[in-house]
C-alpha cells in the first residue's frame, strides 16, 4: 500500500486527498509539493493557493471539491537545505492508482477534473497532451471529466501578459466545470 511504503531519501509523507464525500467535482493534480508534505494536507502551497484565487474568481466554491494527487507522495531531490521537485515515474502513478480509484468510488463526483499531464496519465492510462484535450472528456469506465493545466504551471510563466492570459483561460475552464458538474 502506497501509505505503507517505508520512508526513503527524496520521497515525503504520504498526503491523501481532502474535500466531502459527494462532492460533484473531483480535482487531480501531480503529487504533493514542499508545503503540502509538510502539513499533511493536498493543495496548500503555493499552486494551491493559486487554485483557491482561480476557483473564487470563477465561482466555483472550493467546499463543494474534493483534491486529491495521481501520486501521494512528494518526490524531490534533497540539494542542502532545499528539496528540487522531481517528477514521478510512470511505475509510480500505476502503483498508486488504486488509492485514486479507491477516491473516486467513495466520493463519487459528477465530474473527475486533470490538473496537467500527471493526472491525465492516472485518469486515462496512458499520457495525452495536455494541449489537444483541454476541455471535456471521457475517462475510462465512462466517467465525465475535464482536462486543464495545473495551476503550477501558472506560477512558472515569466511574463506579466502571459501570465495573465493563462490564469484567464484557467479560471474560464473552471467556470465550464462548475456548470458542467451541475448540469450533470
């Protein structure tokens, strides 16, 4: 069991999801970061704050969502103080993703959201452009969902404009979950 695993150089705590049971949107990003695997909990450090701004603006209240990760421990690479994120492996999002399956059944959300290419790879099985499939989706086993960017991704842009563009899209894509969950 991936909460099981025994603790190791460059792999943090286990940090499970959090939102209500029946909640109707379900929120997928990569893996916890730095701050999250310090306090336990999903979408806490900066991309998550940045997820709370975007869901405000958008209307979507953040009470009504479950966030969970693909992988729900934090991956890093220890350079002195600091821990570099690293991305999980493909074997890791397979040996985890019974706990996602596991999420999904017991909170049973009208719509299964992919925050970036991590969590579409858990969703679908395989790994699809984030690009191509923004938008509405159907995920194995005729699910409803949604695929969008993480909101990390947000953070790491360098120009002001461009910035700004993406978080537009990002917060008109969670206006189209907020009214997709309610329409299904």
């Amino acid at each position: 069991m991936a909460e099981m695993e025994p603790p190791r150089p460059g792999l943090g705590r286990f940090v499970p999801g959090e939102g209500p049971v029946g909640a109707p949107i379900l929120f997928v990003g990569e893996q916890p970061g730095d701050q999250e695997d310090i306090q336990g909990r999903p979408f806490v450090g900066p991309a998550g704050k940045l997820l709370d701004r975007a869901l405000g603006d958008a209307g979507v209240p953040r009470d009504r969502a479950y966030v969970t990760n693909a992988v729900k421990r934090f991956h890093f690479t220890q350079r002195g103080t600091r821990r570099i994120h690293g991305k999980p492996t493909a074997g890791d999002i397979r040996k985890e993703r019974w706990w996602l399956d596991k999420e999904i059944q017991l909170v049973g959300p009208r719509l299964v959201v992919a925050l970036g290419a991590t969590a579409i790879q858990a969703l679908a099985g395989k790994a699809l452009p984030v690009g191509r499939n923004r938008g509405p989706i159907r995920w194995p086993g005729d699910r409803d969902g949604f695929v969008t960017v993480h909101p990390s991704g947000l953070l790491r842009l360098q120009d002001d404009d461009e910035r700004h563009r993406a978080y537009e899209a990002f917060v008109g894509d969670l206006q189209r979950i907020g009214e997709l969950a309610q329409a299904t």
